[in-house]
C-alpha cells in the first residue's frame, strides 16, 4: 500500500550534493533545478531538511546553490549509505518522521544504499526521480529501477511539493506555484 505524503510525517534528506562530483553528473543542470525546487518547495512548507556531504576533503562541499537554501548542518559520512553513519542514523530517528523523501547523488551508489536501507527500518521512501543522478544515465536508470524493486516510490519533484501542499486554498499554494514554476 503506497501511503500519501504527509507534511507533519515527511522529511527530505539531501544526499551528497558535493562540487567536486556535480560537474560529472549526468544531466547536472535539469538536476541542479529540479534540487532547487524540491529544497525550497520544502522549505516553504516547513518540512524538515537534512542534507549530508560524502568525505567533504575529497569531494568538497555541499553546492552553494543548494546550501543556501538549507538551515541543517551537513553531517560528515565516510559510509555510501547514509543509515550507516551512526550520527546521522541517530539525527534521522530523532525526527521521529516515517516518510522520507530522498534525492542526491550518486543514484546508483548513496542514494540507493540509504533508501535500501530506510526501508529495510520501515520508513515510507519517496524518491525524487528528477532531483537524483549519477555519472552514468545507465547507472541513474538501473538505480530507478531497484529503488522501485526494493519498495520505494518514483515521483517527481512537482509531484511530491503538490502532494504535500494538499489543497490549493492552501497558504503555501502561491509560493509552490512559483517556486514550480
């Protein structure tokens, strides 16, 4: 049974989004907006955000278009999955949220992992299909794929924010809008 998204149980984790990959990512612009979008959108609709940096000495920092947007820490993590990092498993059970809306990069390597991992503890997973991507469009797809196998739903960026807002009387309704614009 697919469940809908929530505002009061869904959080978005971020993953990975560093400079020094971002430039050989497969579609980085169509990703970079689509990023963007998700972030702010969520922002604007009070979910909480998290956001995490694989080996930052190596793979820099969060892409400062994407950190501005973000009032979280970036929690440091060696582990492709994010579950496996003790401090951020931790920050993740402290939001006591059961829906977790995931986008990043690399699709088929920290993206997948953690959202294998998310459900494996239960958690409802959304994936963000225009807000992840790999180097390889063929890794990206094959990664769509398993995350579907695994119990994760595919969705969109514009699909997830309308989803959460419910309601075009909502107070948020305009801000969505041009946010999707």
């Amino acid at each position: 049974m697919i469940n809908p998204l929530i505002r009061e149980e869904a959080a978005l984790l971020v993953v990975d989004v560093q400079e020094r990959l971002f430039p050989h990512i497969a579609e980085g612009e169509r990703l970079q907006l689509a990023l963007s979008k998700i972030v702010r959108g969520c922002a604007v609709l009070d979910i909480p955000i998290m956001a995490t940096e694989q080996v930052p000495e190596k793979m820099g920092p969060t892409l400062e278009v994407i950190k501005k947007e973000l009032k979280s820490d970036f929690p440091y993590k060696s582990t492709f999955s994010c579950m496996g990092d003790a401090e951020i498993h931790s920050k993740i059970l402290k939001t006591k949220r059961s829906q977790w809306i995931v986008c990043g990069i690399e699709a088929h390597v920290c993206v997948l992992q953690t959202v294998r991992d998310l459900l494996t503890e239960e958690y409802d997973v959304v994936v963000v299909r225009d807000a992840v991507s790999s180097r390889s469009t063929e890794d990206y797809f094959s990664a769509l794929e398993e995350m579907r196998d695994f119990g994760a739903r595919i969705s969109t960026s514009e699909t997830v924010l309308f989803e959460l807002l419910q309601d075009a009387k909502a107070t948020e309704f305009k801000k969505i809008r041009d946010i999707v614009k």
